[in-house]
C-alpha cells in the first residue's frame, strides 16, 4: 500500500476519475482454482455477484477489460454474457497488453485500474491510477495496491470493488433505488 503523504491521493482521488477497470482472471474473478475434466477440458467458477458488478461498472461509463495469462473458452463465455469486449488472453507481458488496451480505448493511466492478485500483475498495477488485490495475493502483491477487498477473489471481491467505486463515483445510489422501488 501507497504510504501517505501530504502529496499522495487520497483513494476517492483515485476512483473518482476511473473511466476503465481491468480485471485479472484467476485468482480475482475466480478463486484460483483449476479443474480439468477426464477430456481435457478447464472449469473455472464466476461468482454472480462479481457478475453483477461488472454489469453496474459497465452501466456506468466503466468500461471493463480482463487481462489474463491463461486462455479460456470459459472466461470469453463469461464475458460475452456480461457484455465485455476488452477480453486479452494469453497475455505474457502484462504491461505491453496495458499499453496496447490504453491506446486501443483512447485511456490515460490516470483513469484506469486495475485488480490483480499475483507477481505477473506487479508492473500493471504500478501503471494505473488506481491498483486493487485481494486477501490471499501473492506475497508482495499488497504493496503495490491502493486498495485489497475483504471478500476472496471468485468469491465476491470484484463486487466490493465495483461497489466501492460507484459509491465513490456517486452512483451507487441511483443504480440501488432501481431496485427499491
């Protein structure tokens, strides 16, 4: 974590100008864990309310990208049901990808974050303006984020995030009262 100073932001500085969100895969949309069936073939278990957050983001001029070392069949299906279209698979250098997306989408790093949980994740997320990780990251992860959830990642923390960041955005609100009244 960023330690304060009288010229660090503060972390609503940090979430009021995100207009991009970048998500890694395993480890913050999933749980980390990888299932192979007798075929061969990968699982991987996405959380709904993770889901449902990435929609609100979406919903609400933040558009959201996965950035990923893995390739998976289950992760572009994923995506295409939430909508997403920023989808990098396969990706070995995780801070080219950042630059390609960036110019790709007309982003600055000022309004980009981005949510990882391992070592590979270091160099974008010493890159962005904001830089989230989760309770079980790698060690040494943490020092380089601005925020960690409290929830596991494929387990709700990508929600918390989505959350956090639209109550900070002021939007959080409007989106709840669709469902209240």
């Amino acid at each position: 974590m960023e330690v304060p100073g009288e010229h660090a932001p503060t972390l609503l500085q940090r979430l009021w100008p995100l207009r991009l969100m970048i998500f890694d895969v395993d480890g913050v949309l999933t749980d980390g864990s990888l299932h192979y069936g007798g075929e061969g073939e990968r699982y991987k278990t996405f959380h709904v309310l993770d889901g449902q957050g990435l929609v609100w983001l979406r919903q609400s001029e933040v558009t959201v990208a996965i950035l990923s070392g893995r390739r998976s069949e289950a992760v572009r299906r994923r995506a295409l049901e939430l909508g997403i279209e920023a989808v990098l698979e396969g990706v070995e250098d995780k801070r080219a990808a950042l630059d390609e997306l960036l110019d790709r989408l007309g982003r600055s790093r000022r309004e980009t974050g981005f949510m990882g949980d391992d070592v590979i994740d270091i160099p974008v997320m010493r890159r962005v303006g904001f830089a989230a990780t989760v309770p079980h990251a790698a060690n040494g992860v943490a020092a380089h984020a601005h925020w960690m959830s409290t929830r596991a990642g494929g387990h709700g923390a990508v929600r918390e995030l989505a959350e956090l960041i639209l109550s900070a955005q002021g939007k959080l609100e409007g989106l709840m009262a669709r469902y209240l009244d």
